[in-house]
C-alpha cells in the first residue's frame, strides 16, 4: 500500500481527482503496518525462533543418529533404527521444514509414540537414543508453551488494533 500511495503522489492526486482516496489510504497505514509489523518486532519472537530451531536440530539430529545404524554390523540395531524411522517418516519428510502450526503435533506425535509404545521405546533404548528425544520434547514443549504465550499477548495488546478494525473503517476509496 506505501508503493501504492507513492506512485499516485507521483502522478498528483489533485489532477487526477483522487486525492480524498488516497488520504484516505494514507490514513489507514500507520495502523495497518502496526498490526502486520508488531509480531517481527517482538522480543518473545526472537526466543520462539531460538526455540524452534532447537526442535529442529533436535529432529534432524535423532534422523541422522538412526541412519548411521543402516552401517551397523549388528542386525537388531539396524532393524530397531529402520522401525524408528519408518514411524518419522509416516510424519512427514522434511518435518523441521513445516509450519510451526504443523511441527508441532507432528513431533508432538513422534515424542508420545517413542515414550508410550513399548516397541518404540525398546528400539530407541537399544539404539541409546533416548537423549535425542529427550532433547526433542523439552524444546518442544518450550517452543508450544512460548508460542501460545506470544499469541495470547498480541490478544490482549490493547495498543494493537485488531487486523479486523482497520478493515472495517470506512474506506469509500476503494
């Protein structure tokens, strides 16, 4: 909308008879960037970042452990990391790619099924990978419990007009 309101300044709204609608576009961005803005500009962003990259290395990190045992000699550690694998995989390919939305019910999923399905757990325990999952659902769990905090936060910002108010004005130019 700037780029927008720029190039009609260029051009002279007065000439054009469009001056009433583009002050009135230049009196809707101060809030519009506010609220499209705010989330980049708050510091509980930069901790959910530092979260989820946690969780991602985590996952990334529990995948690449499992696919060093398809070098194994022994063949029940092969097997174990193959049916650990299986499982991620059924998850989603590139699970450390998804939205935050996504990421985190799909480790969420992984997290309970290796803890609470006994043949996950054995295999995990076998393969000495418990400290991966470990890892995985701590920074899980920090980055969820950051992340609602974060949300509930720009929902009581009485300082933040909702994106919906700013639609609602009136704005008979366009």
């Amino acid at each position: 909308m700037k780029l927008v309101v720029a190039r009609v300044d260029e051009s002279d709204p007065t000439v054009l008879k469009i001056k009433d609608a583009r002050d009135q576009v230049s009196n809707l961005l101060p809030d519009l960037l506010k609220s499209l803005s705010n989330e980049a500009a708050n510091e509980e962003t930069a901790i959910i970042k530092a979260f989820d990259t946690l969780r991602d290395n985590a996952i990334m990190g529990l995948i690449a452990y499992l696919k060093s045992f398809n070098y194994h000699a022994n063949e029940d550690k092969k097997e174990a990391a193959n049916l650990l694998m299986l499982y991620i995989r059924a998850q989603g390919t590139q699970i450390s790619k998804m939205n935050y939305q996504a990421e985190t019910p799909a480790l969420t999923k992984i997290i309970n099924q290796f803890k609470n399905e006994a043949k996950y757990t054995a295999a995990l325990a076998l393969l000495g990978g418990v400290h991966w999952l470990e890892e995985m659902e701590t920074s899980n769990e920090s980055f969820e419990t950051r992340f609602k905090s974060r949300n509930t936060s720009f929902s009581l910002d009485k300082n933040i007009p909702p994106f919906g108010d700013i639609k609602t004005k009136p704005h008979s130019c366009i």
